[in-house]
C-alpha cells in the first residue's frame, strides 16, 4: 500500500509518500481502502514528536486520525459491517494511507448524502467534542458554552452540535473573515481576540462551560468569565502548558478543571462515544441540522503542503487529503 511516512522528527517536509506493507487483519478488525483522511493538530504533534503521547502509545509512522473509505475485507468475528460498506473511522494513526485495518467498533456508516470527503472530516472532531463537552463536562440544554477558535474543526462542529442540542453558543476568532463567517452561519457570539479582549467581552455572559485549546495566559481569564460550578475543559496548550492560576477564583465558584487526549483512549471508551454519536449526532448530519466544512483538499502526496496549511492557521474549517 501507499502512505505517507514520518522519516524523522521536523516540519512538513519530513512527511514523503513511500510503499509499505499491508497490515495483517486482526479480530474484530476491519480493512477500509482509504477515500480520504482528515488533517489535525495533533498530527502536528506527532510529526514533530513521534513519541508526544507517552511509552504506551507506540511512534506513529503514519499520521492521520480520521479516515472514510470502503470496507473491502473484515474479520471472521466482525458481524456488524460488511465488504462494501461506506464507513468512517476514529483512528489512533495510520489514516494518510490508501488502506488501513480498524477496530469495526470505531466504524460509523457515512451519514446519508455524505461524500467520502465530507466523512473524513467528521470522527475526530465529533468525538472530541462529545467526549469533551457532553461527556466530561456534561454540558446540558439552556447553558451558555464558550468554544475558543470558532473557526477551526473542531470549533465549527462543536458550536453546530451545541445550538442543535439547546445550549447557547460563543465563540473566539483571530481576523475579520473569520469573524464574519461565524455570524453568516449564526453559529455564536463571536469576538475577534486581536481586537477585543475575550474576558471583558464576555465577562456578564454567564458562561458554563469552555472548551479550550489554547492554554498559557488564557487559563485564568477562562476561570474568570465561568459561572459558579463552571466546567473548564483543556484539549491542548497552544500557548502554554503550564499557567498559573488563582486557586481562590476555583474554590470561590465551585469550578470544575478537567482535559483529556483522545487518541491513547481505549476501543472501548471510544466505542460508547460512537455508539452516543449514532444515536444522538449521526440523524442530525443526514437531516442536514449539522453539516461539514471543507475548505480544502489535497491529494496523499501533498500531505506536506496540507500539514503547511494547518499551521498558518488561516483555513476555515477542515482540511483532507483526498486519495485516489
């Protein structure tokens, strides 16, 4: 098979499209040829850090998170999937490839109407984000929830799935363009940081939960701006891993601080998110109620210039590489 190799630890141009072998079919495992894979930060990570996750999560030759394909062979114990099935899959690395072997409980059928494109960008951030949001910080209809970097992949589908599921939304961009897309869509309140700082803005908005990527200085302005017995949640640190805060600001208000990776989960934790999703998500995206957007795609090859792209920070939305 093809895929696109991290020959060492560096920037984009370490990632070179090479012939591997095929993966051996495990049990309860399935075989997807890959349609497409979606970018994400934390493939950055992993490219420049092949060993970021910890000693019980093996170095990743292969990026990728997120894939859609068609099922071309499954394991005897494998009852629930067949050959020719459009799938989607959460995956733990391996998705810039043209094949790859996934446990069938991380597969989810491709929403009606979806094309292979649009699929590929649904897994990793609908898992986070239910993970996160709805399972962690159980997030619940009439509460108000922050979401930093509305304009990313996760920002996107994290604000759609929350207006769909009763909870008022708010959200943080960094230009004008992006600004004006999250109040073309109605997806939040929106601020721009660069302009506006986002702990005065936002400070009499009654704000339950966040969902926050960025980390450093913003800590403590995100505990400031939460309602008593506000949930915190931390999914990177862009900016700093390590803040320091006012303990007195937690205490006071009853806050909860909590994060999480997603990718060293086990199949079973990721398995109930899935099962949630189909029920409660999945009817929503064929309904068109919540919808992807794309705002680029590459061929497999040009992962490089993708992976260029994500850290410019200057897309809307997600961005795939489409594999022939």
């Amino acid at each position: 098979m093809k895929a696109i190799i991290i020959t060492e630890a560096g920037g984009p141009e370490v990632l070179k499209l090479k012939t591997v072998d095929s993966q051996p079919l495990k049990e309860n495992q399935v075989r997807i040829a890959v349609k497409a894979a979606g970018i994400n930060r934390s493939d950055m990570l992993t490219r420049k850090n092949p060993d970021a996750y910890g000693d019980d999560i093996p170095a990743a030759q292969i990026p990728g998170l997120e894939v859609a394909g068609e099922i071309v062979e499954i394991a005897d114990s494998v009852e629930s999937l067949k050959v020719g099935d459009a799938v989607c899959a959460l995956v733990a690395g391996g998705g810039y490839a043209t094949e790859i072997v996934v446990d069938a409980r991380l597969c989810l059928p491709v929403p009606d109407g979806f094309s292979f494109v649009e699929a590929a960008s649904l897994p990793e951030v609908i898992f986070t984000v239910w993970f996160n949001v709805f399972q962690q910080a159980k997030a619940k209809k009439g509460e108000h929830l922050l979401i930093h970097g509305g304009t990313s992949g996760i920002g996107i589908m994290g604000l759609q799935m929350a207006k769909v599921l009763g909870l008022k939304t708010f959200t943080t961009v960094g230009s004008q363009e992006k600004l004006e897309f999250i109040n073309k869509y109605d997806l939040a309140e929106v601020i721009n940081y660069k302009e506006t700082d986002f702990e005065s803005a936002f400070a009499a908005s009654k704000i339950d939960v966040i969902l926050d990527m960025v980390g450093g200085s913003y800590t403590q302005k995100n505990l400031n701006i939460l309602n008593k017995q506000g949930r915190l949640v931390t999914i990177n640190g862009m900016n700093g891993l390590t803040p320091e805060v006012n303990l007195w600001t937690i205490m006071s208000k009853q806050l909860s601080l909590t994060g999480s990776l997603l990718k060293p989960q086990t199949i079973e934790v990721k398995h109930t998110i899935a099962l949630e999703l189909q029920k409660e998500i999945w009817p929503l995206l064929s309904s068109g109620s919540i919808k992807p957007f794309v705002y680029k795609t590459f061929r497999l090859e040009e992962a490089f210039k993708a992976h260029d792209l994500m850290e410019s920070s200057s897309h809307i939305g997600k961005i795939i590489l489409e594999i022939a």
